[in-house]
C-alpha cells in the first residue's frame, strides 16, 4: 500500500504536503488507460485512510 504523500515524493522527489489533489488526478488518468471499467477498478484501489494498491489478478 503507498500513502499519496509517499507517492508523490517518489514522483516528484518533493514533500507532498498536501498535494492529493495532483496524486488523484493521476491515478484517475492512470486507471482510464489501464482499466476496463475505471469506476470499478481491478488493478488499482483505493485503500481508505491509508492511499492506494495494486491488486494482483
């Protein structure tokens, strides 16, 4: 599981104090490409709370 904050620094190499907002809409577009169903996701969840993983199938 990867927080949005550790997401962002490893992106960007910054603090990610407070850039959710960057890291969702990112995920958004990332999902779009990979997913059949973007707003049922299968490869990448949302783990409420704690940020996002990837889900093997």
């Amino acid at each position: 599981m990867f927080s949005i904050d550790r997401i962002y620094e490893a992106v960007w190499k910054e603090p990610g104090l407070g850039m959710t907002n960057t890291v969702t809409v990112h995920i958004r577009r990332i999902r779009e490409k990979i997913e059949a169903d973007p707003k049922e996701p299968k490869y990448l969840k949302v783990v409420w709370g704690v940020g996002y993983k990837i889900e093997k199938i």
